[in-house]
C-alpha cells in the first residue's frame, strides 16, 4: 500500500492542425495510504484522462506523479504496480473466469501454479464468485463480469487501484448493491484507490474525500460532507447534490439583495462576507427551503406550485414567482413523501437566512457558505 500523489499535473493534447488543448490542468491532490478518492465531474472534466496518466495509458505534459514517494511519470504501465478496472470489464471472451483472474499472475510474476491457483480461489470466494471459475464471460450476468474485474485486480495484490467507471453497466439496484460491496472490500484490502465517476450520488456514498473537475481543473478536494455543505464555488454548489442546489442572481443594495422576483435582507454576518460586491448569487440547497401555507416572515415569499415529482420518501416540488406563464421560471424545494401538496396551489416558500450560500456572480467564488452546527451534530452522534 503506499501514498499516491499528483504535482501539478497536465495534459496537453495537440490537434492535427496545431492547436492544443489542456485536457487537464495542473491539478494537484496529495492521496493517503488506503484512502479511497473520488475523481467527479461532468462528461468531458478529465477525470478519466487523470486517471489515465496515473495508470500510465497517457503520458503526463507537465507535473509528476509519485507512488509511495518514487516517480512514475516514466515507467511503463506493467512497471507501475497499479491495477486498473475499466468501464467495460475488459475481460478475455476465449478464458474462463479462472484464466482471467490467473493471466496476470502468469504473465508478470514468478508464483508457481499451485500458488496462483491458491489465490485465485481464495479471492473468488472472497468476491462471491467461488463457484463461477469454469464459466466464460459470456456465460455470466453484469453484476458477475464486475466482480471478475474486480478479482483480476485484486489478485495482483497492487500499491493502489485504479476504477474507471466499473459500475456504469449496471441497472439502478445492482449498482447501488455493488457500491456497497465496494466500500466493505477497499476497507477490508486498505488498498489506496482513485475511482471515476461522474455519478455524485457514487461520489457522495464511497469516498472518503472527493477531487471535483470541472474543464480540467481542480475545483475542490474535501470530504463529501464538506464539497456539499461548504463548496468552494458555485459549480461545486450545483454540481453536487440531487435535486441541485436553486440560484438567483441579486444586485446588493444597503446591506439587502434585490432580485428581479424577489428581495432578500442579509443578516450582519453575510453583509460582512459580501463586502464591496454589487452582485451576488444567493444559493440554497432544495431541502433548506420550507414549503407551508401561510407566513409573514420577511424571508417568506409568495409562490406557486407548478410541478411535483413524488419520490416516495419525498416530493421535489417546483415553485415559482410567476402564476399561468407557459414556461415560468422554476426553484425547487424537497419535502416530505406524507405531505400532500398539488400543482398549481398557492404557497408560502421560507428561505432562512441560515441556510443560503452567497457567490460572486462574477468569478462563482464562494463568499458565504451556510450555517452548520457541528458541535451538536458531534455530541448527538458521540
């Protein structure tokens, strides 16, 4: 097991006509022993290119990558002791799942035959797919062709592993089941790991922190608690979380921020974090904003009903300012699957002051993050 770290770290691709283009763009993340980092961002951000250098598949531009201190900007992709999982398993079609899990053995090591066998079958049952060693891929459901990709890599016992996407293949259920399954064995093999997605829900439930791209550069590396609560930008904020979090863009005028639907008093705190901006954009999470049917707080607002999408468990509600408009502009609130709410109804929209985000509407940087009380989260969790 061993550190993996990215120092300044480019890709310059060059077109047939000369232009060039960074794919990414010195990006710099430093990977404890046995961690498990996330890599997200939109399709096209250079997570998988990042990945791709780490492996080896691309040559780094600029910058270096070191595995346990050493660099490896130059050595071969066999030469770099890291196993790699790909989007679409990549398994040998003519082998079985024996003969998939033991090539790599074969091919790159000096074990004997009873010694591979050995731990091709230890790692079979460890994976739940004892009984599936005589099978060819063909033979074996998506959810199975997983695992075997997953038992090649771990049979080579690597410094780090490398996921690609490995549960993009699956239907919902399976993926949510092998997510799972996922974070119990990384723990158990306490092997350091880089997984890609561009699934937040996979980023949010299995890393331990999350590296987030956006154009290939590095927006922000945190814990998933810390990328959602505190983000560093306004791409962060939306970019993370499920229904995204509502913006309005608001000019700040004697300490208030007025809005083409609605105004907005800050509290002293968010004044101070404003400064001398003159236009901001107020941001708030879907759940932080309450849904009721009468008010007269000055931060509750007249709205309307125009869609609700039960979810069971919840209701993502779309609220807006504007009433028989046939394409209003939309905010969404999340409340609860019990509550019985119907499009069209007239509501009352409270968003506390407590739990709005404030971004220049300029660069996107973050000026004010929401209110969270730690302390007693900790103590009720202790």
């Amino acid at each position: 097991m061993a550190e993996l770290t990215l120092d300044n770290v480019t890709k310059v691709f060059t077109e047939d006509d000369g232009n060039e283009i960074v794919a990414v763009d010195e990006v710099n993340v430093d990977i404890d022993d046995g961690e498990f980092l996330v890599l997200v961002g939109p399709s096209g951000c250079g997570k998988s290119t990042t990945l791709r250098m780490i492996a080896g598949l691309e040559t780094v531009t600029r910058g270096e990558i070191a595995l346990d201190g050493e660099r490896i900007n130059e050595k071969q992709p066999a030469d770099r002791d890291i196993a790699m999982v790909f989007q679409s398993y990549a398994l040998y079609p003519h082998m079985t799942v024996r003969e998939n899990m033991s090539f790599g053995l074969e091919e790159s090591t000096d074990m004997t035959d009873d010694a591979i066998a050995s731990t091709v079958e230890e790692t079979a049952g460890m994976m739940g797919i004892g009984d599936l060693l005589d099978r060819k891929p063909a033979d074996l459901s998506g959810g199975q062709q997983q695992r075997v990709a997953l038992g090649r890599a771990i049979v080579r016992d690597p410094e780090a592993f490398l996921m690609d996407e490995p549960l993009s293949n699956l239907d919902a259920k399976l993926r949510a089941t092998m997510r799972t399954e996922l974070q119990r064995l990384q723990a158990e093999l306490g092997v350091t790991t880089v997984y890609v997605t561009h699934d937040q829900t996979e980023a949010m439930t299995m890393g331990d922190r999350i590296a987030i791209l956006d154009d290939g550069v590095l927006q922000q590396v945190g814990t998933p608690l810390e990328c959602y609560h505190t983000p560093n930008n306004q791409f962060v904020a939306g970019f993370i979380g499920e229904p995204s979090m509502n913006f309005f863009e608001m000019d700040v005028r004697d300490g208030s921020l007025r809005g083409d639907r609605f105004d907005y008093e800050l509290t002293p705190d968010q004044r101070e974090a404003v400064g001398d901006a003159d236009r901001v954009t107020l941001g708030i999470r879907p759940e932080d904003i309450e849904v009721s049917f009468e008010g007269s707080d000055r931060h509750q607002y007249d709205v309307f009903v125009d869609v609700v999408e039960p979810r069971g468990d919840e209701n993502t509600v779309h609220l807006t300012f504007d009433q028989g408009v046939e394409e209003p502009e939309t905010f969404t609130a999340t409340i609860s699957g019990l509550r019985h709410i119907q499009s069209g109804e007239p509501v009352v929209a409270t968003l506390p002051p407590d739990s709005i985000h404030l971004f220049d509407a300029t660069t996107g940087a973050a000026l004010h993050n929401r209110s969270l009380e730690t302390t007693e989260v900790t103590e009720q969790l202790t």
